[in-house]
C-alpha cells in the first residue's frame, strides 16, 4: 500500500528514535518537495509522537529540515520536558497522599509506561496524569482528591443541592462507565488533569481481564525520587493490550511505539508464550497479533517468534489498509462521527471466535441509553424505562454537535 510522505516520515522517526536506524531515508524524505509541512506537525499531534520526530530530526543534517518547524519541534520539545517534570512530580505526591490514606493506587499509562519501558528518556509523549484504583476503593480515593483541591470535569448540569458523597456515589454507579475526568489549579498557575480510572474498560467490550489483575503481583518503581507500587510487567503488557489495542485498535503510532519498547525492554526474560495464552484466554488473542504484526511490518521490528508464527496467512485480516487510512486521515475516534463509526467497524473486525455483534450492540445501547454527568448535555431525555428513545437522543445529540452545528 502507498503511504504518503508525511507518514512516511513519521513512521522512519520513529525506526530512528526507537531502533537506531540510520537517518538516510528521513534525510531523502525530508527533502521531497511534495512534504506538507504543516500537515505533518498535525499528523504528529495526532499520533502523539513530537518527542520522538523532534529525536529524530536532530540526527539529520542541519540543512535538510526548514529552519521554522525545526524550532517549532525544538520548543515543543522544551515545553514536553517541563510538563513531563510536573506531571512527574505531581503523580508522585499523588500516589503518596493515596498511600497514606491507605487507598490503594497504581499509576496508568502515561507515566507509568514512560518511566517503565522508555527509561524515562523524554521520548514518550504523556498527556494527563492516570491513575488506577479498584473498584471497592474508588470512592474513598475521589474523596481524598476531592478534599485535596480537585475538581469533577462534568460535561453535564449538576443537580442542585447535591452533596459530595452522594455525587461521587452517583458517579461511581453509573453503568459501564470506567473513568471520571478531575482537574485541579495550582497555586503556580498550572491546571493538572487526571484520568481517575476504576475499570479497564467500559462495560460493552467482551475482554475477560479482571478489572482487580493490575494489583496482582505489584513492583515498585521510582517516579520523581518517590517509590511507588506499580503494575507487574505482565500486566503492564496486558494494561497496554486492551487500552492501545482491545479499545483504540492500534489507531495512533504511540501505540505501536509503546507495543515495539516493551518487546526491546523486556525481551530476553518474559514468557511471551504465556502472555500470548493470557491474551487468548481474555478473548484478545486477535487484537495482539494484528498489533505485532502492525510493529513488524511499518516499525520494523522483529517481534517474538511466539507473535509471529501466529500470524494469519490472510493479510487482510489486520485491515492494515483501513489503519493506514486512520493514521492518514488522523481523526480523533471518541468526537467526530465518521471517524467513530470507522473505528467501531475496526474494533468489531479484529474480536477473536465467539464474538456476537448482537450481545456487543446490546450492551453499547444499555451503556449510552441512560443520560448521565459525565456527557454532553443530550437535546432531549426520556424515562429511563425507555432505553432505545434514549439512546436515540443520544445518536441525534451527537450528529447534531459534531456535524450540523459546523
């Protein structure tokens, strides 16, 4: 399959960055005059990898990259390493003040894979800081972040008069949800967002990992000279597999970077064989192939011979074609509408055997049917003994906002 140049050039960064490839074909790439500059810095935000093109960037010639993006990519690199160090800092006194509370705590994603499998070395590009807790102890854990200075980030109205407890229960017993957005302003000015997360999953995915695995097994890791628990490297791979794989279907570079250090970190002493059966016994034995095989074919790297001899002799049963075009188009899934309905067709091609779409869209309605505080406010609501008019209000409410209010 073609590949434009732009993500061509992304795709080379990341060889160098990860791999240490050479830089003779990023020099050719970047000289072509049919690059899009601009394009390529947006493609770059989407996927999340300015870090590592930046990285890349550095070991060619001087001359060979425009003087303006280069320092564009350089201040925004600049601007990386601050925020890594406050998010750092921040997720570390975090996960200590949870501690002390006697609430336990895992960081997740972002962070935790930065300092994990990239050796904290700046490349790996972290947004918001996560973090995990189990069910049980999730209610205790937003009252202590409450009592702290953060915030709920509702996207709906209130209801007068309520009171915390009863808005964090409210929160908590909503159906299938699996996260709640927090924010906070320090007193340096600086907004810190968290990802507050109590499931793996939302409740209409099929995957059979226990949302309580993370905690088996723990380790310890240091973040900003803190020592704090964290996942055992099994389940970080398992963490990564339904996250980047099982709900965004390998649709973002970062994913696969992340997929391609684990296997360079950890690959002389995991059991890959185990983790494939793991991933099959979870119902996501297909996702983990197409993603290895995603790794081997555009990033170049030679993955587990367990992965491999695996791999369909049907191409076309990894929708590579359908990826590229995701990666191309470089869409956010989660708000516009044809990007969405693309990304669930992938998610629904790649479930292992057993899967039923019928039992899937059942419980996609019973998710979305109830209106709820961690929405967009719907143009109009019903009873909640009428599912399908609510969950049709929802369809309407989002088309609505995300095409005919253009």
């Amino acid at each position: 399959m073609r590949l434009s140049t732009e993500l061509q050039i992304l795709i080379e960064a990341c060889k160098i960055s990860l791999l240490d490839v050479k830089p003779d074909v990023l020099e050719e790439l970047v000289s072509h005059p049919s690059v899009h500059w601009k394009r390529l810095t947006q493609m770059a935000a989407y996927h999340k990898v300015r870090p590592i093109v930046y990285a890349a960037f550095k070991k060619c010639s001087p001359h060979k990259i425009p003087v303006s993006y280069l320092e564009q990519y350089q201040h925004r690199a600049l601007q990386h390493s601050m925020h890594n160090l406050l998010m750092d800092q921040e997720t570390a006194r975090l996960l200590n003040l949870l501690k002390k509370k006697q609430v336990r705590v895992l960081p997740y994603k972002g962070s935790l894979l930065s300092h994990k499998i990239y050796q904290n070395n700046g490349l790996r590009e972290v947004g918001d800081i996560d973090l995990y807790l189990p069910r049980e102890e999730a209610q205790a854990g937003l009252e202590v972040l409450l009592e702290d200075g953060y915030e709920f980030e509702f996207k709906g109205t209130l209801p007068p008069n309520i009171s915390t407890p009863q808005l964090i229960k409210d929160v908590l017993s909503i159906y299938g949800w699996h996260e709640v957005a927090l924010k906070k302003q320090s007193q340096q000015g600086i907004t810190f967002y968290i990802d507050f997360h109590w499931r793996l999953s939302e409740a209409f995915y099929w995957y059979t990992i226990k949302d309580n695995t993370l905690f088996q097994h723990t380790q310890t890791l240091k973040i900003h000279q803190t020592e704090v628990d964290i996942p055992s490297d099994e389940n970080i791979f398992l963490m990564m597999l339904v996250h980047h794989g099982g709900r965004e279907a390998w649709l973002q570079l970062k994913s696969l970077c992340d997929l391609l250090m684990f296997f360079k970190t950890h690959q002389n002493y995991m059991d890959w064989q185990q983790l494939l059966q793991t991933a099959e016994k979870a119902k996501m034995k297909r996702i983990l192939l197409g993603g290895t095989w995603l790794v081997e074919h555009f990033l170049g790297y030679p993955v587990p011979a367990v992965f491999s001899n695996h791999w369909s002799h049907d191409k076309s049963s990894y929708r590579a074609e359908e990826v590229v075009l995701y990666w191309e188009k470089s869409e956010v899934f989660w708000s516009q509408l044809g990007p969405k309905w693309r990304h669930t067709r992938l998610i629904l091609s790649q479930q292992d055997a057993g899967f039923s779409k019928l039992k899937y869209f059942k419980n996609y309605l019973r998710f979305y049917a109830t209106p709820n505080l961690l929405e967009e406010p719907r143009l109009f609501t019903f009873p909640d003994h009428m599912p399908y008019l609510n969950f049709l209000s929802k369809v309407l409410t989002f088309f609505w906002r995300k095409v005919l209010k253009r």
